[in-house]
C-alpha cells in the first residue's frame, strides 16, 4: 500500500506547532488507502521556541521528522528542503498557519489513488485578509497567468499534493529563484484541483509583508516569461515612434508657419519621459542579469543544521533516497 509525506515549513511559528501537528496527524489517520506516513516539519532558522516544541512532539511520536536549516532562507527554498527529506510515494506540502485547512488531505489522496499526479487546492474564500491583499493576490495571479508561457492555476497556493515523480522532477531543477507552483505546473502530469475556503491564520503574523510579496512577484514572472524584456523593446520603439512624429509637427509648424514653439516645458518633460523609460528598461535587464549572477555562482539552495528522525529506514518499500547531510543540497 501507498505511503504519505507531509511537509510544512516553519519560521517562528511557536504558536501553531500544537494545533499544527494535531490536525496534520488527524489528517494523516483519515487519509484512504495509506499504509503509513511521515510528517516533515522544517525548521527555517526560527528565533523563538518553535525548534523546542517540534521535538516535544517529535519525542512521542516517531513519524514526525525535524529537518533544521543553518539560518533563514525563505519559505521556497524550505519548502524544497522538505521535499528532498521527504519520503512517501504522495507528498503533501502545506504552510504551518493553517490558513490552508489539513482536513482537505485525505480528499487529496483519493483524488491521487484516482490518478491524478497533482491535486492542486484553489482558494474560493479569503477569510481574515485585507482588501488590498486579496486584490493583490488577484492581480498577481491574473497578471502571472498571463505573461507565462506555463498555464499556472489561479488562486491556487503552495497546498497541494504531489506524487513521487513529481518530486523527483523537482529535486532535479535546483534553480534558486523557486516558485513551486509554477514548477509543478511546469512539469506537467495529469493535475487536478480541488476547491475550498481559506481560513483566518491560527496564531501569530503573516511572514509575507508587501516587500516579500513583491519580490516573490517578480520571481514568479521573471522564472517563466521574458514578456518583460520584450516590454521593454516595444515601449523603446513607441517611445521612439512618438518622438519621431513630435519631431515631424515642430519642423512642419516652423516651416510653414514660422512659429516657434517655446521649449523649455517640452525639453524637460520629454528629458524625463526618456530618462524614466531609459531606467525602467535597465532595472528590468537588471533583474534577469540578477538571476543570472546568482545561478553561475553554483551555491547550494539552502544548508542542514540536521534531520532528526526517529525511523532511519524508508516510509514505504521502493522509496529510499540517499542520506543527507549539511550543506550537500
């Protein structure tokens, strides 16, 4: 029979680590058609006790695994250290807020046992959100889906559950700027999508503000469109187009008419117009060298502190990977 892993990164989420691990293993004892599971909670460098009460739990309970990163490296790259820890043929990757509700995960993996190789879960409701994140989140989503070449599911987060080849796919591209979603959009498979309502997150704050949901943005599109690039070209050309034609009236009204029309305010605005459309396209060049510069340099994802894990052996038989250890991913 199939087994289940389930993965959940936690920065500073001291607050949600009972509720969490009580209803993910509601959640797990309720799935169809599972022989076992492992419950992988990933530590991304937090500063206050969520490490401590991890391994209260994980003291009596041997299918909980702590893997522990050497410092913060963002949700993406934890979420990536627990699939590549994580060991089930289905892998479920969920956010510690509870925001997304665990009670959906045996409705995945029946979905899964139909053969579906991705059960994907799209928000209907927002619930405890403000206007303005709903409305961002809104126009990301569009706007993503949009400029992409790669037909990601709109209103649909991280939640979601893979098969084992999925993961693997996935533990094959190691690029650094990560958007799982659209990753696993990109891999491709049978995929399917389940809907439901958001709830208000249990405890604690929301570790994406506005800077962080911008540049998680600017990743999603960077990653799979260079639609900005071309923007670029085409608003130089229609830059240059107008100018042209504004070029064209000034000489026509000077030679036959013999009107001069005074400069300053047009010099100064069209300075500024150029200069910004000038800077707008070197920041959007900027942003793909940047990409760039940070893949040549060939530094891991993210680094181990350690993988405590009660059982050595794999989940289920067949579903073995090579031991981990720091700094090796």
């Amino acid at each position: 029979m199939p087994t289940l892993s389930i993965v959940a990164p936690l920065y500073n989420e001291e607050g949600n680590v009972a509720e969490l691990v009580r209803r993910l293993r509601a959640a797990a004892d309720g799935a169809p058609g599972i022989d076992g599971y492992e419950i992988v909670l990933v530590d991304d460098g937090s500063t206050d006790r969520t490490v401590e009460l991890l391994r209260r739990h994980a003291a009596a309970d041997p299918r909980l695994v702590i893997v522990r990163l050497s410092r913060n490296f963002g949700h993406q790259l934890a979420a990536t250290a627990g699939l590549d820890v994580s060991r089930g043929d289905a892998v479920v990757l969920i956010d510690a807020d509870l925001q997304d509700p665990p009670e959906l995960i045996p409705a995945m993996v029946q979905r899964w046992l139909e053969g579906f190789d991705v059960v994907y879960a799209v928000r209907r409701k927002r619930k405890g959100e403000s206007r303005f994140k709903i409305w961002t989140a809104r126009l990301f989503y569009r706007t993503t889906q949009r400029l992409t070449k790669v037909a990601i599911p709109v209103d649909a987060g991280d939640f979601r559950l893979m098969s084992r080849r999925v993961v693997d796919a996935l533990k094959v591209i190691r690029e650094r700027h990560r958007f799982i979603r659209g990753l696993v959009s990109w891999v491709g498979f049978p995929q399917t999508a389940i809907e439901y309502d958001r709830d208000s997150r249990f405890s604690g704050e929301s570790k994406y503000p506005v800077s962080k949901m911008l540049r998680f943005a600017i990743d999603g599109i960077t990653s799979f469109s260079d639609v900005p690039l071309r923007f670029a070209s085409y608003f130089g050309f229609i830059v240059s187009a107008i100018a042209f034609l504004v070029g064209i009236v000034e000489i026509g009204l000077r030679i036959f008419t013999g009107y001069n029309l005074p400069g300053y305010t047009s010099t100064i605005f069209a300075i500024l117009f150029l200069g910004g459309v000038q800077l707008i396209g070197i920041g959007i060049l900027g942003e793909y060298i940047g990409r760039i510069y940070e893949e040549i340099k060939g530094r891991p994802l993210y680094l181990l502190a350690g993988v405590e894990r009660a059982d050595p052996a794999p989940v289920g038989e067949g579903n073995s990977v090579p031991s981990v250890s720091p700094g090796t991913r």
